[in-house]
C-alpha cells in the first residue's frame, strides 16, 4: 500500500519509533531510512514530534520542494542528548 501511495499520488511517509529501530522497520515498510526518527516516548519527546512535522508540513507546502534533508535534526538531536542509542 505505501509504494502503490508514494507512486501513485507523490506522496512521503514519516516514521517515527520509541523503543525500536526506527530506521529498520520503516525499512520493512518500505520508508526511506531519512524518513525516519528515533524519539524519547514522553511527553518531551512526543511534543518535539509534533513541531517538527508542523514545520516540515509547513516548508514542504510553502516551498513546493522536497523534504530537506535536515528535517529531523531537533529530534535526532534530543534523542541523543537524552541517551539514545539507536
């Protein structure tokens, strides 16, 4: 279902993951790897989830442009400051 979707109409899927390889099951969905993120599950974690797709969203309309590439760097960012390991 998501290639027929990502072919079809265009469209990108995110994957967000607490507590597992983010990058491998988006893998298994057939999500690109840099469409993936890590999080902290907390309330923390989940609110950083929520501003950054709202200002992907937001650039992605605006610009009528592909996702940057940089995109989850707040969260990678607090992921890792927090004790990520993935």
């Amino acid at each position: 279902m998501i290639e027929r979707q990502k072919e079809r109409y265009g469209w990108e899927f995110l994957f967000f993951g607490a507590n597992i390889d983010a990058a491998a099951e988006a893998r298994r969905f057939g999500i690109d790897e840099s469409l993936s993120a890590n999080y902290h599950c907390d309330a923390v974690g989940t609110a950083l989830n929520y501003e950054v797709i709202s200002e992907a969203i937001t650039s992605v309309r605006a610009c009528a442009a592909p996702l940057s590439a940089d995109w989850k760097k707040k969260i990678d960012a607090d992921y890792k400051k927090r004790g990520g390991k993935r």
